[in-house]
C-alpha cells in the first residue's frame, strides 16, 4: 500500500512539474535562439521595446502616445511575452482608454503572475475603472496578499480601492436621474476640451483646448509635443454653441493657458499658467477686449501649485486650490476675502468637513452664494476624483455629498461648472461616440421623483454619434433648481437708446449694507447678477453724467430659480425729468420711513450734495384703493416724510418741495396687484438745476 502512495506521489509531483514547465514555456522571451526564422522581425522588436523603454524612463507618462504604438508593435510579432503585455497594460491605464488595459494586464498574469511585483494592483485598478465591482475586490485582496507588510503604505492604498469599489457598488444602485448631452462640434473637436466655465446664465461657455490653429502655425510643447493649451470661447445661440473662437492675445500666449474660472456675469477670467510652480491670473472684459493676465496676491498664489480657482456671487470671495504645506492633505481648498481697499485677505482652509488627508480639486462656487462643488480623492469617492457638493448654512459647512453615477465614475472627474438654474451642469469626459479626444458635456438634473428605467448598455462603453442621454427616465418631472434670481438686460441711454457704462450697485435693504458691485459692458451694455435668494435687494445704477437709476428686487421668500430680464434706461438731469425711487419703504397705512429706506435715502442725498444747483419735487402716489381725500393725505405725508430726511441730512429746505398726488397719476393698471403696486411709489421730479 505504501508503494502505491509512492508512485501516487511521485507521479503527482512529475505532472505538476510537467504543467509547470508548459506555463513557463508559454512566456516566450525576447531571446534570439526562440526566433531562429524571424532574426531580422525580432531585432526590430528589441529595438522597438529599447525605444519605447527610453521613452518612458525619459519622458515619464508624458509620451505615452509614443511609447504605446512601439510596445503594441513589437507585442504583434510576439504576443506571448508577460514583461510586455504588463508594460502594454500599464501604458493604457495612463491614457483615457483605461479598459483597453485589462487583456494585456489579463495575459501577462497568465503568463507569469511575478513578473512584476503591480501586476495584481494595475489588474484590479483596470476592473475597477471598468466597473467589473467584485473582479476588481478580489484582484486587489490578491495584490494585498503579495504586498509587503514593511509596506503599510501600499496596504493603505489597496484597502482604500477596496472601499472605493464598494461605494461604487452601492451607487451605481440608485444612479442620479441626469441626462448627459455631448455640447456639439461648435465646442469639441478632435483634439482634447476641458474645463468648461459658464456664466449663471448659460449664453457664454469659455473652455481649453489642446488644438492645431486653422492659420497653421500652432505652436507645440517640447514636453509632449502637443498643442499648447489655449482658451476658447463659444456663445448660446437658442440652445446651439456657435464655432468657438480663439480670442487671442492677451488672454493666450505662446505657451499654455487654461480657462479656470468665470465670474457670473462673465465679465471676469481667472486663467491659469504654469509659471512659478502654478499660478492664478486674473483677466477682466473691458468692452469687446480682455486686459492682460494680472497675476493674484501672494495671499493667493505661491511658490507652490494653485491649480483652481472659483469666484463667489458678488466677487468679494475667492475659492481656489493649493497643495502648499499646512494643510489637510495633498491639495486643499481654501478661501480669501476681498477687504474694504478692493485688496484680497490672507488665504483660509476650509478646514475637515470639506479637505480629507487625500488631494481636493477644481472648486466651484455656485451662484447662490452656499453651494460648494468639488472634486475630491477622499470622502466617499467610487475612484479617482469623485464630484461633491456642500452647502453652507447656519456657520458651517454639510458633509459632502457625493453627486453620483454616472456623472462620476471610477476615473477623475473634475472640473464641473454649474449653472445658475441648478438644472444644467458642465463637465468634461473621454465618452466613446464623441468627436475625438476630451469633449465637453452638459448635464441635465432630472430629481429623483421618478423611478429611473436605466438603460441595458454599459454606460461607459456606449457610443453613439449624436448627443447622448445616458439614462432613460419614465416621463418627464419637475426639476429641481437653485433659489437664486438671475437680474439681466442692458444699460442704455434713455434718449439715445445707446449702451451706457453703468455701476450697478446691491444694497441688502434689511441690514442697509452694500451686497457688491457690478458693472456694465461698455460696449453692448450688458448687465447680469445673481441674487441668492433669501433677501430684500435694492439695485441702483449709476453713471457719469446720468441721474441713479432704482429698482427693487425682493426674493426673501422665492423658493426656486427665476430670470428677469430689465433693459434700464439712464436719465440726464434734465428739467422734468421723473425718476421712481423703488426703495422707499413706509410702514403699512402710514408715512413712517422704514429701516430698508435708507440705501436709497442716502443716494438721494448724495446726488443733491454732488449736483448743489439742483432743485426737486417728492411725490408721492397711491394706488385707487380708499377715498381719493384719504389717498392724497396719506401720499403728501409719505412725500414730506422724504424731504424731512432730506433736510435732517443738511440739504437746504429751499431746494426741496413736496407734494401728494394719491391716485390721480397711476403709471399702470389698479385692477391687478402688481398694477397696484407699482402705483403705490416715491418719485422726485427736477424742477431746476
């Protein structure tokens, strides 16, 4: 019996050795005696991995595109090599074709699962990017197996990809209800587009792009020999970009620049260029024309690497990104103020609930003044940068929330601009079916009313030449948006009908406090400012030569987006001219001047100081309801309330007359509220100047 035990043992171990020595003889190396028929194909082959070799070691991941061709070539004439089909493997992962990696990376683990120490973690980071949830575990568990334990650092990384690839199971269950829309050839091409920066209202999209110019004297960087970056701008034309324009210098130079970030009304560019480890410039619309790169305070920029960069609602905050020591993590996000003198702050970090101990990146601020985005490495991310959001309310800012799948994927997603509507968002991807390399894509926010019918096709392979919706929804739902009002139209002269350079100031009436300051296009005199909702505004318009301009704009109660369009029409102090001042406010039924009255109180004082010949009348109006005696006594009550403020502020008694008109001059209709109240109102007349 022990014989047989014997032989049973003996035979085993010669068939293992037997199955081992053809699994070894599968791995065919680059060794001339395994060509004997093909010496010149084989050199060729050594020569070509040699190169593509050199290439990396020199150029790091920069000439990727070149090394890649070289390896696949010298793979065609041998496809059995496990060193090359890992380095083939490694090479995909570092391009936008991730998934292209995972039959070299397959093959060369069938070949020799030793053959480099990564195989098993580049294998499990491929299925991870191609959402393969439990190959991808199970390969990583593998790699973690055959690390080290003197090597608690790539332990730390393989159980954070563990983690990742759970919480990507978890939300590709419930996917965000989104339609995901390629912008169209007048935007992407067949070169890269990235960074996409909107104004609040969609009409303008500024973004970057890698491409050849038409004149054909494109400039290429020796680092890859790509196309420098170059900043581009396209407009909404009734939902179609026109053919983007390269607007030249200054804003692009002769080495990279890159769109970063565009202030809401579009007058205002942070740009970035690599100079000084990384830096954040500054480039402001005067007319038609951008003024040249103005580089960002020390407060700001530094002799380390700020990538990103946000404006607030009113200008008077920045949110950017830095990796410079004393932070969180790698890169974090922090904030600096505008003080008093127009001069930007020392920088603040955000601090633990928005950066984690892993890299933060490409930071927005929405238009409502309270709604952070950001791209981040830590928190719950599915892989790579995932999308968060944030809201700041009551001091302090929410747990990030991740946005979802399929706008965020296994891979980096960054670089998100939403608009003001909360509806739409822009962002850039590698989807198969695009135009050629990186293009630009527009999300549309469904809500999550509605059950989400998905469709059977994996989303990140799915291509189609047109614009794409990647989720198929039931019927159509009521979207949630933003409460935030978008004020918009142009500044004209009221005679000439001409674009006026205007100031636009937003006072806060409540707290009598100055919100920010905007200004016109000289040159269209186009306006545009976001209003977070939650307040009373007043709006006064200036400019040289002209009397202000009032309006009121009350959204402490608006509980969604909303657009006004308001050409306004600037007055000169001509005699008889009338202006209304729309933010005079009286208790209910009497004459007594309310706290929110004294912005535009002021104004008015300041231009009788700025104009001392000018004389006035203040009027004041009613709408029909009541008697008509009751109506003229209330409205010269509320006219003389005005010009009492007026003298307690040192305008000479002699310059001012005051009279009540109640209903006897309505400007609108009194059979509707709104008619109504724009009946009820304070103007003042010029009677001399």
């Amino acid at each position: 019996m022990r014989k047989i035990y014997l032989i049973l043992i003996i035979f085993t171990l010669t068939l293992l050795n037997s199955i081992n020595s053809v699994i070894k003889a599968q791995n065919v190396e680059f060794e001339k005696e395994n060509f004997p028929n093909k010496k010149d194909q084989y050199k060729q082959a050594v020569r070509d991995i040699k190169e593509a070799d050199k290439i990396i070691e020199n150029e790091g991941t920069n000439l990727i595109s070149q090394a890649l061709p070289l390896y696949i070539k010298a793979n065609d004439f041998n496809p059995n090599n496990a060193l090359l089909n890992y380095k083939i493997g490694k090479c995909y992962l570092m391009t936008d074709e991730k998934v292209k990696s995972i039959p070299y990376l397959e093959k060369a683990a069938k070949l020799n699962k030793d053959v480099n120490p990564d195989l098993m973690y580049l294998l499990g980071k491929a299925y991870h990017y191609n959402m393969e949830w439990d190959k991808a575990i199970s390969t990583y568990k593998e790699a973690m197996n055959k690390t080290s334990s003197a090597n608690p650092a790539k332990i730390k990384e393989i159980q954070k990809k563990i983690e990742e690839c759970n919480t990507g199971k978890e939300l590709i269950k419930k996917p965000t209800r989104v339609f995901i829309d390629n912008i169209g050839p007048g935007v992407n091409t067949k070169y890269p587009e990235y960074s996409p920066c909107i104004s609040a209202d969609e009409s303008m999209i500024i973004f970057t792009s890698r491409r050849d110019n038409e004149n054909g004297t494109t400039l290429v960087s020796p680092e890859d020999n790509k196309p420098y970056e170059d900043i581009y701008i396209s407009y909404n034309d009734n939902g179609k970009w026109t053919d983007a324009i390269n607007p030249g210098k200054p804003l692009n130079s002769d080495t990279h620049d890159a769109a970063v970030a565009l202030s809401p009304d579009g007058q205002k560019l942070f740009i970035y260029k690599g100079d000084n480890g990384g830096d954040i410039y500054q480039c402001d619309l005067k007319k038609d024309q951008w003024s040249k790169p103005d580089r960002l305070p020390k407060t700001i920029n530094t002799e380390y690497h700020e990538s990103s960069a946000s404006f607030s609602f009113d200008g008077k905050t920045i949110y950017f990104v830095s990796d410079k020591p004393g932070g969180f993590g790698g890169r974090d996000i922090y904030m600096s103020k505008m003080n008093e003198k127009g001069k930007w702050g020392e920088a603040i970090n955000l601090g633990p609930i928005i950066n984690t101990p892993y890299d933060e990146e490409s930071v927005f601020m929405h238009p409502d003044g309270k709604t952070l985005y950001f791209s981040s490495k830590g928190h719950n991310t599915m892989g790579g940068y995932d999308i968060f959001k944030s809201v700041f309310e009551n001091g302090t800012w929410s747990d990030p929330e991740n946005i979802g799948y399929p706008v965020n994927t296994p891979d980096d997603d960054v670089f998100l601009s939403v608009a003001a509507n909360g509806k739409h968002a822009y962002y850039t991807s590698a989807k198969p079916g695009g135009y050629g390399d990186k293009d630009i894509y527009m999300i549309t926010f469904l809500g999550p009313e509605k059950e989400v019918v998905t469709n059977t096709e994996d989303n990140l392979l799915a291509s189609l030449t047109q614009p794409i919706s990647e989720t198929v929804v039931e019927k159509a739902v009521e979207i949630k948006t933003n409460q935030v009002t978008i004020l918009k139209g142009k500044i004209l002269d009221d005679i000439t009908k001409q674009p006026v350079l205007g100031t636009i100031e937003i006072t806060d009436n409540e707290k009598n406090q100055l919100v920010a300051t905007f200004e016109s296009n000289a040159s269209t005199g186009k306006y545009l400012v976001s209003l977070p909702s939650g307040k009373n505004y007043g709006i006064a318009v200036k400019s040289e030569n002209y009397l202000f301009h009032s309006e009121n704009i009350d959204v402490k109660s608006e509980k969604s987006y909303q657009e006004i369009y308001k050409d306004i029409y600037l007055k000169k102090a001509t005699v008889g001219t009338k202006i209304v001042l729309k933010n005079i406010f009286f208790d209910f039924d009497k004459s007594t001047l309310r706290n929110e009255s004294t912005a535009e109180l002021e104004r008015l004082t300041k231009l009788l100081n700025d104009m001392p010949a000018l004389r006035i009348e203040i009027s004041g109006h009613t709408d029909n309801k009541g008697t008509a005696t009751y109506n003229k006594k209330l409205s010269e009550d509320r006219a003389q309330a005005v010009v009492d403020y007026l003298v307690s502020k040192g305008i000479n008694k002699s310059r001012l007359e005051y009279k009540g008109y109640g209903f006897d001059q309505p400007i609108a209709k009194n059979d509707t509220e709104q008619g109504r109240q724009m009946n009820r109102r304070t103007e003042f007349k010029i009677l001399s100047k």
